[in-house]
C-alpha cells in the first residue's frame, strides 16, 4: 500500500497546482499537471489491479 499512498499523496498535490495555475491564467501548465494526475490515476488503478507486487516491477523499470 505504500506506492498507493504515495501516489495519493502526489495526485492531491497535482491537484492544488492545477487549481492554483488555473486560477492565475496558465491554462498551459495546468493542462500538463492535468495529464501527468490523468498518469498516476492510471498506475494506481493498475496497481489496485495488480497488487502491491505489481508496483515493485513498475518502479524498478
């Protein structure tokens, strides 16, 4: 559990820096935040899938 944690904890720190870019105009920036969270959301779900294990061969790679 300790890679889905992580990855939560990055993804509701993505999501305070798209708010703040978007709220100051930088649609730009905040669109590439948006895929990088759309990534993690990815990986976590594969790792919810998978197991715990399965992240161990997604970090080493």
């Amino acid at each position: 559990m300790a890679a889905i944690r992580l990855l939560h904890a990055r993804s509701c720190q993505l999501t305070q820096e798209i708010i703040w870019l978007l709220s100051g105009g930088f649609a730009d920036a905040a669109m590439a935040r948006w895929r990088t969270l759309r990534e993690a959301t990815a990986v976590a779900s594969l790792i919810g899938e998978h197991g715990e294990d399965f992240s161990g061969a997604l970090f080493r790679a």
